[in-house]
C-alpha cells in the first residue's frame, strides 16, 4: 500500500494585502491574531509573494495551473479555464481526490454546464440562509459628486438577532466545515474555501468594525505628484473616482474598514482550522492560505485595484502554507521570493500527483523545511490589454457605455482608454522593480534608496519625513531615466526577455500523429500481403505505430512471405 496522501484545504481571500497580516509587523492597526500564531507554530508565512495579475479572474487561472497569464491569453475577467484545460482541481479529482468548491468561482468558464463536474466532485451553492443585514447608513453613498458615490465605502454593517452579519462567507466556511467532518467516501479531500471578503465594497459588522485601532492604521502612500512619474492611471482614475474631499481621517476610516474585513477573514479561517481539528484531520491535512490580489485601499489617493497597475499593495499577497503532520516544517516567516504558481507546484507535489501539463511553478518544500533555503531570483506580474484589444474591457461585450451610476464606473470607462488600460509588465527583485509598458514610459524603482533632498511628498505627524531617506519601498520616484540605474535597468531588461521566451508558450504532453489511418491505410496497401490484412487494419485503427514503423512491418511480412515462396 501507498502513501497516504494528505488531504488539501485551500483558503482564498479576495483582495487581500500581505500588511493586513498582523505577524508582518508592517502595520500596526492589523489584527490577525489566529493567522499569526498560524504562521508561528504550523505554517511558513511568505513576505515576499506576488500574484500574476493584479485582478481576480486572470490570478486564479494563473496559480490553479501553473502557468502565467500570457502562456493561453487569460488577462481578462471574462476569459476563464475551458474544457482543454486542467487545473489544480481536475488533476487532484483524476487522481482519486474527493473535490469540494464554492461558487466563488473567477475559474471555470460559467456557459459550459459540464465544466464543473470535470474540476469537482461537490460544489456548493449555498444560498439557504437570509440574507444578511446591509449597512448601518444606507444612505451613505448620496448623489453623483458625493465624495463617497465611487469610494466603495459602506462602514458598519447591521448584524441580526443573533449579533451576527451572517455571509455567504460564514455559509461557505460553515458548509465546508460540515463536509470535512462528515466525509462523502474514503477518499482524500480537497476543499477550494474561495471567499468574497476583504473584496470591496468596504464594510463589516461588530465586533471587526471597531476592533481596529484608527489611530493605529498605517498611513496610507499619498498620491503621486507629476515629478513622481508615475502612469497615465494615476490621474486618470483619481479625476474618475472623485475623492478628493477624502480628509485623512475619511481615509483612516475606510482603511480601518478593510483591515476590520480582514480580522473577519481571520476569524473565518479560524473557524476552518477548528473544524478540522474537530474532524481529526487537521495534521494529516495540508493547508494553503493566499489572497489572489491586493488592494489599493486609499494608497496614492485610489480605492479597489486595476488591471495593469503593478504596486505592493496590489502584487503583493499573503501566502501561508501548513504541509501534514509527518513533513518537518520550519515554521515562521520566510523572506524568499515567490510566486503563486508555486501554490500549484507545492500543493501537487504534497498530494503526490503528477502535474498533467508544463508548468512553471516552483515546489517550496525545501523552503518549508528551512526558510534559508532560495527559491526565486525575482518575481513577475502582468496585465492590461493591447490598443486593438478592446473586447478585454468589462463593459464592451454588451455594446454599450459603462453605467455612469455603477460603483465601478470609474475603472470601467478608463479601460476604454487604451493607454491607461495598456499591457505592462513588472519584473522584481528584493531591491529592485521595472515594469515594462506597452504605450507609456517604463518604470524603475529603487526599493531601497532615498527620495531626492527636495522632497515634496507630503508628510503628516504620523508619516515621519525621514522615511524618505531609508527607501522608496513606497514605489514614489519613477527613476527610469537617472543615469545611476541604467545598468541595473539593462540587467532587469534582459532577464525579462529570458522570463518571457522561457514561458511563452507551452508544448502539450500529447503527441499527434503526422498521418491519418486512412493516410496509412493507402500507403501500405499495396505492399501487405493480403492474408495478413485484418492484423494490420487492427494495428493501423488501435494506432499501434506510426506509418513508418506499420510500412517496415508491412515490407517485413512480404519479405518473409517471398522467402517461403
């Protein structure tokens, strides 16, 4: 008998930042006390994951298969996986796993009905409670030019007799719970836990909405400045999104929201662990917790996220991995680059399954045995869209203008520009990021220098100036044109050029025929001696060799059949 293979739990929160987590020490209003003592006892924590593409759809089909968004043109929210695509998913339910999902889907293309039963055994529908109370101000929002109509913001949320805001989140986490404690079969489970929260809108119910401390919440990056050189986005979407009236504390306000949603998320994934531990399976199960994205969340005076934007905030996710009990695990946190399509690679190799297609994801289980151990060189991300490529923006599909009085009209109409929405490319090191574009000017940021003496970034008492002399680890000054970077411009240049001829396109494990049967068929008929006919139909239909090797058989049998003669 085999190895026993562990089962696989993967927790999914959407567009959530690495500093919501409060064992980064980047921030102090972040409270995650569980996935701190995770990440302290069971799991290694990774501060320097990225995602590889900075929007829910593209991320996902990126880091269930292995390969980035460029190999099979997945950069948009309405291109998902299609039935010549496996998945994380599919291979693990081949392999004999028992497959549970929600339907926070952003993975499986929706119009194929037969799709969902090739990627799992059991999806979970939910809708079976009330649905949960809305906000404490609905009317918050106010009319077209109100400071909050495109913020996203919604602040508390109601909760009901029970003092809860019971979610689909908490019916998902609740339903997945249940399964694992009451197994369909012997097999081995994989459980796909994808949640819609820290997602905006910004909003969450007590105790998470005054559990975080306003004055405690890391000061968000002021907004760029001509002289920073940041893309055309920048002052596009801030002329779109309206917020200028935000004071500071509107904006201590919101982010204290989204980290609340995030403290709610942790709360959740406690919930799970929990659960598993009451199942008896938690240290025979391998646990993977990653956000597909981040947030900008106010930083640079912007709310939500965009396609081809390539900041921390956005790029930067967290990632946390438990292997089962019998796998030594150097718990803590490692500060090695890594990827999201190292999610895949991990997670097939716990499971024991061998991956079904190239892939370019990178196992960390040495990593996870010592976090000294090196895993990447730098780490890349992409997005955005070609000018003619105007079916990639989310509102064209149906021929008509974005709905002024959408939430989302902002991002929406500036992908209609095919400057601000072009493809870009980021390439990044531990002290360095470039990221290429398509229509505008590159970027380079130095992470760890200085601004320039004359700085004019606005600093607050909560900001102390003199972080702009340690490093611009805030991505602030564009210094793509300063004479000091061009050598370590050129060097990022290339190794984006090898990255991108290395992964451009994958070869199928599959291999086609050069002839058709009946290409062989005409080809050796002639030279098979007849009474040997019905052998060789059977091999030419059965495809039990090429033409070359049925003609040698074929020439073979009507040597030895002249040599009787």
């Amino acid at each position: 008998m085999g190895k026993k293979r562990p089962h696989i739990v993967i927790f999914n929160p959407d567009q959530m930042r690495t500093d919501a987590l409060g064992h980064m020490g980047e921030n102090p209003g972040a409270v995650t006390p569980f996935l701190d003592r995770f990440a302290a006892q069971d799991a290694v924590s990774y501060r320097y994951a990225f995602c590889q593409n900075p929007v829910c759809t593209p991320s996902r089909c990126s880091f269930f298969t292995g390969l980035y968004p460029h190999v099979h043109g997945h950069r948009t929210m309405r291109y998902m996986l299609h039935r010549h695509e496996s998945s994380l998913l599919s291979e693990l339910k081949n392999a004999g796993y028992y497959v549970w999902m929600n339907t926070r889907n952003d993975l499986l293309a929706g119009q194929d009905e037969e799709l969902f039963a090739m990627h799992a055994s059991e999806i979970f529908y939910g809708g079976d409670v009330l649905p949960a109370p809305g906000p404490v101000n609905p009317d918050l929002r106010g009319k077209p030019g109100s400071k909050y109509f495109y913020s996203h913001y919604k602040g508390e949320l109601k909760t009901d007799e029970r003092g809860l805001n019971y979610s689909p989140d908490d019916e998902a986490v609740d339903a997945a719970v249940a399964r694992l404690k009451n197994p369909v079969n012997e097999k081995p489970m994989c459980i796909f836990l994808g949640l819609i929260f820290p997602h905006p809108p910004y909003r969450v119910e007590e105790p998470y909405y005054s559990l975080i401390d306003r004055r405690k919440v890391k000061p968000r990056i002021p907004e760029a400045v001509p002289e920073d050189g940041k893309p055309l986005f920048h002052r596009k979407i801030r002329e779109n999104q309206q917020l200028q009236d935000f004071t500071e504390e509107d904006w201590r306000e919101l982010r204290a929201v989204y980290y609340g949603m995030c403290a709610k998320v942790d709360a959740q994934f406690e919930r799970l662990c929990r659960g598993l531990k009451e199942a008896g399976i938690y240290d025979d199960t391998a646990i993977f917790f990653l956000s597909d994205h981040g947030d900008y969340t106010g930083d640079y005076g912007i709310v939500e996220k965009a396609q081809n934007m390539m900041e921390d905030c956005l790029t930067r996710v967290p990632f946390l991995i438990k292997p089962p009990k019998d796998f030594r695990v150097d718990a803590g946190i490692s500060d090695e680059l890594v990827e999201l399509v190292d999610f895949y690679a991990t997670a097939m190799a716990m499971a024991g399954v061998k991956p079904d297609h190239t892939h370019f994801g990178k196992d960390l289980s040495e990593n996870l045995r010592d976090r000294k151990m090196p895993v990447r060189e730098f780490v890349c991300c992409e997005g955005g869209r070609n000018a003619e490529e105007i079916h990639c923006d989310e509102y064209h599909d149906d021929a008509k203008e974005p709905d002024i009085m959408g939430e989302y009209y902002p991002r929406q109409k500036l992908q209609t520009d095919p400057v601000a929405h072009g493809k870009a490319t980021m390439i990044r090191t531990k002290e360095y990021k470039y990221v290429r574009r398509i229509y505008e000017e590159d970027e380079f940021y130095d992470l760890n220098a200085g601004c320039e003496t004359t700085c004019t970034h606005e600093h607050t008492a909560e900001r102390n100036a003199n972080e702009c002399f340690t490093k611009d680890a805030q991505e602030r000054k564009n210094r793509i044109h300063e004479p000091e970077y061009q050598t370590e411009i050129s060097v990022l240049k290339e190794k984006l050029l090898d990255w991108y001829q290395k992964t451009c396109d994958v070869v199928p494990f599959e291999k086609d025929d050069r002839h058709s049967a009946e290409m062989i068929r005409q080809a050796v008929k002639h030279i098979c001696p007849p009474e040997h006919w019905a052998e060789v139909e059977d091999m030419i239909r059965n495809r039990q060799g090429n033409l070359f090797e049925i003609r040698r058989y074929c020439e073979g049998l009507a040597a030895g059949m002249a040599q009787k003669e």
